[in-house]
C-alpha cells in the first residue's frame, strides 16, 4: 500500500502517521499552477476551489505511484460530504484505480470506521498505534505552536525571512528525525530557542497592528493557495493569528468529551448563526467576535470561490464589523485570483488599520 493524502497545512503531520506505523507514504507536492491546472480541467466547473486544488493534488500523487488516498470525509450541508465519491469517479474515469479511505464519523458507520482503522493498524499492536497517534498528536500541537510564534514575530524580524527559514530548518528536520514522543519534544524545545533568537525591531505597543485570519479551513491553513496570506502581512509589518491550525482541527474533529471545542466562540456566533450550515462558520463568525475582544485590528475573512457556507457567511460579515467596530476584509479565492489585484487590496486595508490607530492614540 502506498499511501497518499490531501495536502492541507502541515502535510508532515499526515505523512508522519503513516510512516511511523509502517507504511509507504507519498507526498503529494505542495500544490503549484499545475496542481490547480489539473484539478480546474478535471472539475465539475461549479465545484468549489478546494474540491479543484485537492483533486489535482491527488492526480499528482498517484503519478508519484500512490495506490492508496487516506482522507477525512465531512458532514452537515456543505459539498465536503460529496468530496470523496465524486473524486472517486472521476479518478476512475481517467483511469486511475485508487483504494480510497475515507475516515467519517466513527458514529455515523461504525463498521465501516473500525474496516478502516485495522487497514492502517497492519500488524502493529494497539499500544504501537496509540503511541504513534499520540506521538503524531503531539507533534501538530509542536508545529502549530512554533507557527504561531513565527506569524506574531515575523512582523518584527530585523531581516526579512529569518523566521519562515528557521521554521523550515525545523519542519525538515522533523521529517527526519522524529520517532518518537521525545524526539518531538527535543525539537519543539530547539526551535523555541532558536526562534527567540532571532533579533527584533523595537516597535512601541500602540504601533502594533494585530490581525485575525478566519475562513474557510483549507484556504485559511493552505498557504500556496491563499497568496502565503500569513507571510505576506508579517512582510507588512502586521502581527498574525489564523483561526485554524492542524490541532485546532484534530480538536474539533475529535469526539465532544476528547476534543477541546472552544466555549467562548460558540456563544459569540449564536446570535448571528443559529444553526450549523456547513464548514467552520460558526468558528469565523465566533472567531471575528473573540478577535475585536482580544483587542486584534482587523479581520481578513477568506473564502474560496463557489462556497456555500462562506457565501452565507460574507453576507454577515457586514453586520457583525458593525456591531463589534472591527474592519473586516473578505477576499474570494479560485483558480483566476488575480495575486496583484489582492495584494493592493491588502495593504489598502494595513493602510487604514494603521491611519486609525495612529488617530486614537494622537
Ligand atoms: S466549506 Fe466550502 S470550500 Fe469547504 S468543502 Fe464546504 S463548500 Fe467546499
């Protein structure tokens, strides 16, 4: 079985299960122009942007001599449901045989759940699989954590791209050498420090400018598709936090009683979102509200081209900026994004968070 993935945030943590309980695993590349070329031209044209960027993703994988896609399936009224058949089809139909595993709720098909967990169990016991998850668990909360280091320092780094290097050094170096619990450790605590070594520019706290990113989850963690959002507003100078993160995700997909689901922002979107609709709506909406209360600037919502939830989303996004003050941006991502046209829009919107800062505090 050669085992392949979607690749969404930090593709490490998926790779890494697989490898770690034995198994041969092909990553698929970070997605590039061809990717998106390949899933566009394959696509249903309505499809939405992710459903696209996945299945050329997938297609390049399986050239890579893949047999096998390990994938989450999704629930509640949004296309995520779909995904999986249709990718199936339309795999087959151009002639690829993939074995596709899909992990859906362990409640809905609990057979079905158990089939798939023993297909990736193999010959490993039940203590080996429990260390690996844990281990691997571990490791996304290491990765995030360093993440979001990076994306609230960078905007103070006295040389421009020495926090995204030494990010980099560590995530390879992760590929490498974890292996177990301790090695996760070993490397969360080594690129602690040589992130807090990394020299500073002095900027005085009202000079600061906080923004939150919310959105859609694959554009929201999938930087080569959302412009390197994070990395181009520490480039403006601008302290970043993006509601979604690898364990933020693992978290929300774990049962009720395991997982940490976050109170405070379930509460906040109730008055504007009653019930679910799809995605992660009600974490943005919930997460505009918690960002204006921890004093954050502004808001960039993403949201990919041709989906529904953020689509319903959007038409709310203006209320809730009025009602808690804070500025919101939405930026509607697809295959046609022009990168210049939004880039302009971003460092229109820095611009204004900046002009009104500097207005309160004169
Ligand atoms: S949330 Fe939107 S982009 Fe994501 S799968 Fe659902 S419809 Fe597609």
């Amino acid at each position: 079985m050669k085992i392949t993935f979607p690749y969404m945030g930090s593709p490490i943590v998926y790779y890494k299960i697989f490898e770690l309980l034995g198994h041969d695993v092909i990553e698929p590349p970070r997605p590039s122009q061809h990717t998106i070329q390949l899933g566009v031209k394959y696509s249903p044209e309505f499809a939405c942007f992710p459903y696209k960027v996945i299945l050329g993703s997938y297609i390049e994988a399986l050239e890579l001599g893949a047999d096998t896609i390990v994938t989450a399936g999704g629930n509640g009224p949004c296309r995520a449901g779909f995904y999986n058949e249709v990718h199936r089809r339309t795999l087959q139909s151009l002639g690829y045989n993939a074995n596709i595993i899909v992990f859906d709720s362990a409640f809905e098909d609990p057979r079905l759940f158990w089939h798939n967990i023993q297909m990736l169990k193999g010959n490993n016991s039940w203590a080996k699989v429990a260390r690996v998850v844990y281990t691997v668990y571990r490791l996304a909360q290491a990765i995030d954590d360093l993440q979001k280091m990076v994306e609230i320092k960078r905007a103070y780094e006295l040389k421009r791209g020495s926090f995204t290097k030494v990010l980099d050094q560590i995530t390879q170096r992760c590929y490498k050498e974890v292996k177990t619990l301790q090695d996760v450790k070993q490397l969360h605590r080594e690129g602690l420090t040589m992130l807090q070594a990394i020299p500073l520019k002095e900027i005085p706290e009202s000079q600061k400018i906080r923004i939150g990113i919310v959105g859609e989850i694959f554009v929201v963690m999938e930087s080569s598709i959302n412009m390197n959002i994070a990395e181009v507003m520490g480039d403006l100078g601008c302290e970043v936090s993006r509601s979604m993160c690898i364990s933020t995700w693992v978290d929300h997909n774990l049962p009720r009683f395991l997982g940490k689901s976050n109170k405070a922002i379930l509460k906040a979107s109730k008055q504007y979102m009653e019930i679910p609709i799809g995605g992660h709506e009600i974490e943005n909406v919930g997460g505009i509200i918690d960002y204006k209360k921890k004093g954050y600037d502004g808001i960039i919502h993403l949201m990919p081209f041709a989906c529904l939830p953020e689509l319903v989303t959007q038409s709310i996004v203006p209320q809730i900026s009025r009602d808690h003050k804070i500025p919101v941006l939405t930026l509607a991502l697809d295959e046609q994004s022009g990168i210049a046209n939004n880039l302009t829009r971003i460092e229109a919107f820095v611009e204004l968070l900046r002009t009104k800062k500097i207005q309160m505090t004169v």
